[in-house]
C-alpha cells in the first residue's frame, strides 16, 4: 500500500506539472483505499515543516535537502521571462 501512494503522490505532482518539490496530502476511505485530497505547491519549509520531515525520515537531513533543492534549481538556469 505503502509503495502505491507514494507513486500515486508522484505522478500527481507531474501531472500538474510540479518542479523539485510539492506535498501531496493523501487519506484513506473506510476501506483503506487512498484517494488524493491536495497537492500543496508551496509546503511548508521550515526545519520542523512537514516536509523537512518526511525528507528525514527518508535520510535526508535538512541542510542537505536544502543544497540538493538549490543545485537543481541553479542547474536549469535563469528563464528568460524573468525581470532584472
């Protein structure tokens, strides 16, 4: 089950079309069969946000999540519709 909402979470996040990060609220019926209740584009990013932590529960310590999260950003560069 475990390995069916994660994948359900993922490609609920590219569906629309999410970059590097997104939290995708999932629940459970009476039965146990998840359905999707949100994709939150701008989670919370504290250390003690929900996402910071289920990145650490993975392995992921805050720091290093942060880092990994800027060089993916840097690497696809500067659109050009951004203003100076």
């Amino acid at each position: 089950m475990v390995k069916y909402v994660r994948d359900l979470a993922r490609r609920a996040h590219r569906v629309i079309g999410c970059r590097d990060l997104s939290r995708v609220d999932v629940m459970l019926d009476d039965k146990n069969e998840p359905y999707l209740l949100e994709i939150n584009t701008l989670p919370g990013f504290t250390p003690r946000s929900l996402l910071p932590k289920a990145a650490a529960h993975a392995g992921i310590e805050f720091g290093p999540l942060v880092d990994r999260l800027v060089k993916r950003a840097y690497q696809r560069g500067t659109p050009a519709s951004v203003e100076a």
